[in-house]
C-alpha cells in the first residue's frame, strides 16, 4: 500500500459498509471478516470491540435497535499512510431521516483489511 493508496481506502470502506449493512448472522459474519483483520477492532462512546464475534456483536446490535435503517457515507474518504477517515448517516429506508451520523477514521493492514476503527458520533437519537 502506498502512501495515498485511493483504491484501497474506497474498497476498505465499502467493505466496512458492506459489513454495517449486511442482514443475518452468517452474513455478517462474512462481510466482517473481509472487512476486518482477525484481531480488528471497534471503538466508539458507546463500544470497544476486539474481534469478528465482537464486531458482529455490535452491528447485529446496531440492527436490533435501529430496524430498517442503513449505514450510508457521505461525502470522499480522506487517507494516507495506511489511515482513512470518512462520515456517514444512518438512514430509514421507509422516510429517509437520519437520526444518527458520525465520522470514522480507521488503520488499515497491509493485506487492505481494517485493523481498527476509531468512531465518533455527531448525532444521536435523545432518549
């Protein structure tokens, strides 16, 4: 990977939202792994996750709260030397609202695979 490697950021992300958006255990289970490193992790205010069965833990729980809803980017990845970052909305599928949006910035491996995540949210639901 070079230093500003666009390809790689844009298929590390689309992987990362592939694996936000996927339905039933198996599927997740499966955009995880190509999506992250065996020893990847997800850390956010709300989660700090270590591995495939925590990083499926957390989307699968992100599902149960948020039916119907989708993670979408917004606007160009930004990265180099191996780190990316990028916002995004979670979005209804039935009315369009966005009740959540945050940024991320994530550590690749060489392999492409994100070996980390470091979330922050912009925009939450209030209780």
């Amino acid at each position: 990977m070079t230093a500003h490697d666009t390809a790689a950021y844009e298929t590390a992300v689309a992987r990362y939202f592939e694996a936000w958006n996927a339905e039933g255990d198996e599927n997740v289970i499966k955009a995880v792994a190509a999506a992250w490193t065996e020893d990847g992790s997800y850390t956010d205010p709300l989660a700090d996750v270590l591995g495939h069965g925590g990083l499926a833990a957390v989307i699968n729980g992100a599902h149960q709260q948020f039916p119907g809803f989708e993670f979408r980017r917004i606007g160009a990845v930004d990265g180099h030397h191996g780190i990316a970052r990028f916002t995004w909305e979670l979005v209804s599928t039935a009315d369009g609202s966005a009740p959540v949006a945050g940024a991320d910035v994530i550590t690749l491996a060489d392999d492409g695979r994100i070996r980390a995540v470091h979330g922050f949210l912009d925009r939450v639901p209030t209780a």
